[in-house]
C-alpha cells in the first residue's frame, strides 16, 4: 500500500495534493466531495486588502452620514446584513468549511500593505483556519521604489502579519525578485513557515472595438509548472523553510515533478476547475499511486527532494548552462534555412532573425 501522507505546515496530510485559493472553497459541498476523492488540504479563496478597506470605509460613512440629525440619523443605517457581505461573509465560510471538513483549512489573505486590515489575519485565526496562506500580489508603477524598499515592505508585511496569529503561516509570491534566494530567507526570517511557488498573475487584455481595458481570466496549463518547478529545485536544501509548488499542476506527473524538485505540497486550482473535480482529484491520486508503484517507491517522503538541484547529476542543469545547453541542441521541426557554420552543421536561425 502507497504512503500517500505528506507533512505541511506543520500538519499531516492525507495526500500531497492541496486545493488552492480558488471559488471551489465558495461551495461547502465541492469541498466534502473532494474531500472524501483524496484532498489533503484546502486553501481558502482570498480575501483582498481592498475588500477590508472598501467595507470599512463604506461602514464609516454609514455611520457618520448625517449623524448630527440626532433621531433621524437612525435612517442612514442600512438594515441588518445589507453591508455584512464582505469581510464578515469571509469568516463565517471559513468556519462553516471547518465544521464540515476533516481535512486542514488554509485561510487565505491578499494584500501589500502592513495596515489595519491585517488584523483579519487574526480573525481567520479565530474562525477556527488551521494554517494562513498571505497571498502578495503588488505591481510596483513608481519608479521612485526600489527593488529593496519593495521587499522590504513585503518583509514587514510577513511580520506584522506573523505577530496577529499563532498558526502556520504561508507566503505565496510571485517570481519576479532580482535575488530570489535572498528574499526568501528573509521571509522566512520574517516569520514565514512555508513558501508557495508562485502566485499566477492575470494580465489584462485591451478590447480594441471599445477601447477600454478587460480583465482577461486564463486557466493555467501545464507548460507554467517550468518555472516554480526550476526555483524549489534551487531553493530546496538552501532555505530551511517547506515549499508548496503551485501553478502548472495539471496531472499526476506535474505533481510528482513538484515533490522530487523538493516541494510538500501541490496546489491544484486549474485542473479542478476545468473538469470535475473530485473525478480529477481521484484520477491524479491513482495515477501517482501507479507510478510509484511502478517504480517501487513506498511512499511519498521517499522522492521528495531527490530532484533537487543538490540532488541530481548536473546540478548546472538549473542554473544558466541549462541556458546554453538548450540553445545548442534545440532543432525546429522544419527547416528555416539552409546556412551552414564552419564546420558544415546546419543553423536554425531564429524566426526574428534576417534571413
């Protein structure tokens, strides 16, 4: 029997394979059913900095408007429940997927700023999450912030955020850090448990018949699993700190590839919504339960790691010969000309190139 259990954030898991922050965390009922395929852990949909501040704000002006009127500012207030949809709405799903579910709920916040709405991280604590996944996600326009000053307003966001709760915290970034490796340690250092690799950011696409700026929502696909797979093989073994590897699991093999390259966890979000999802939930289980089989593994711990840059043969592989290897060796499936080197060897130029 295949030993499917993982260890993350300080909690056991039934399997390796994690819900990430997604709508699926909306539906009680989604949740019990993948529950019960196989899911070791589900992250809750996020909630978002501006959300806290806008109900806030919104409550404020409630309040305040016309309250010199005495009796009549009575009429201002808004009856019960029309504004307790936000921030409120977030806690009591927490809590709700808690009564229901066995398996580990991971509270999810999204923000940049170490202001007053992190004190909901607190408050995700206390509607019964057994871990926090902080989710930041900030696109720097000024050119006035440096690379440094933005980390280190990522940093204090991680500790102010650490010093609100006592439950495991997870920090999901994205890949865009001139010394990844640097910054990690200082996440860690700054209170984090785990790092989730890497946030999935959504570009925004321009409608050209009525010149105006969509949001433009694309499901991921395997092909992105490269680039967290290729920094959890370079960060594994450097950091001591757990790596969840996100974006780009789609199948059994993109999950096994995650655990070798020396991640806990996989977080599925794509894959689960694209089809349904307990069925691709027990299909990825059984698969990976297959090929450890097949190659005689007892158990998940067993791999974990052994991808890792500090495990394989050629560890530049990772590193920039990878680069070079790649270039070299590549070959188109037809011809783009017919220049030849010194030695006689046909070139491929590429397709911007002068021909």
């Amino acid at each position: 029997m295949i030993d499917l259990s993982t260890t993350y954030l300080g909690m056991r898991l039934r399997s390796p394979l994690v819900a990430a922050a997604s709508p699926i965390s909306r539906n009680v009922e989604l949740a019990l059913q993948l529950e019960e395929a196989g899911l070791g852990a589900i992250v809750m949909y996020s909630l978002f900095e501006e959300q806290i501040i806008q109900t806030s704000l919104e409550l404020d002006r409630m309040l305040s408007h016309g309250a010199e009127s005495f009796a009549e500012a009575l009429s201002y207030l808004p009856e019960h429940g029309v504004y307790n949809v936000g921030p409120e709405r977030y806690l009591e799903q927490v809590a709700a997927l808690k009564k229901a579910l066995n398996i580990p709920v991971i509270g999810s916040l999204n923000g940049v700023s170490a202001g007053g709405w992190v004190h909901y991280a607190r408050l995700i604590q206390e509607a019964g999450a057994d871990a926090l996944e902080l989710n930041i996600y900030f696109v720097p326009v000024d050119a006035n912030i440096t690379s440094s000053q933005l980390e280190d307003i990522y940093v204090e966001l991680v500790k102010a955020v650490r010093a609100e709760i006592s439950i495991p915290l997870a920090v999901k970034i994205g890949p865009y850090f001139t010394a990844l490796p640097n910054f990690a340690w200082r996440l860690m250092e700054a209170g984090a448990n785990a790092l989730v690799l890497f946030n999935q950011f959504y570009q925004p696409d321009l409608d050209l018949e009525q010149l105006v700026v969509r949001p433009n929502l694309q499901l991921s696909t395997s092909a992105e699993l490269r680039l967290p797979l290729r920094w959890i093989a370079l960060l594994y073994g450097r950091i001591p700190i757990e790596f969840a590897i996100s974006s780009g699991v789609h199948s059994a093999i993109d999950a096994l590839k995650g655990l070798m390259a020396g991640a806990r966890v996989a977080t599925l979000a794509s894959a689960l919504l694209r089809g349904r999802a307990p069925d691709v939930l027990r299909r990825m289980l059984h698969d990976m339960e297959l090929w450890l089989t097949e190659h005689e593994y007892e158990s998940v711990t067993q791999l974990q790691g052994s991808m890792s840059q500090r495990a394989v043969a050629e560890p530049a592989a990772f590193e920039r010969a990878n680069y070079i290897r790649v270039l070299e060796d590549y070959r188109p499936p037809y011809a783009l000309g017919s220049h030849t080197d010194l030695t006689g060897r046909m070139l491929y130029p590429f397709l911007g190139d002068e021909m």
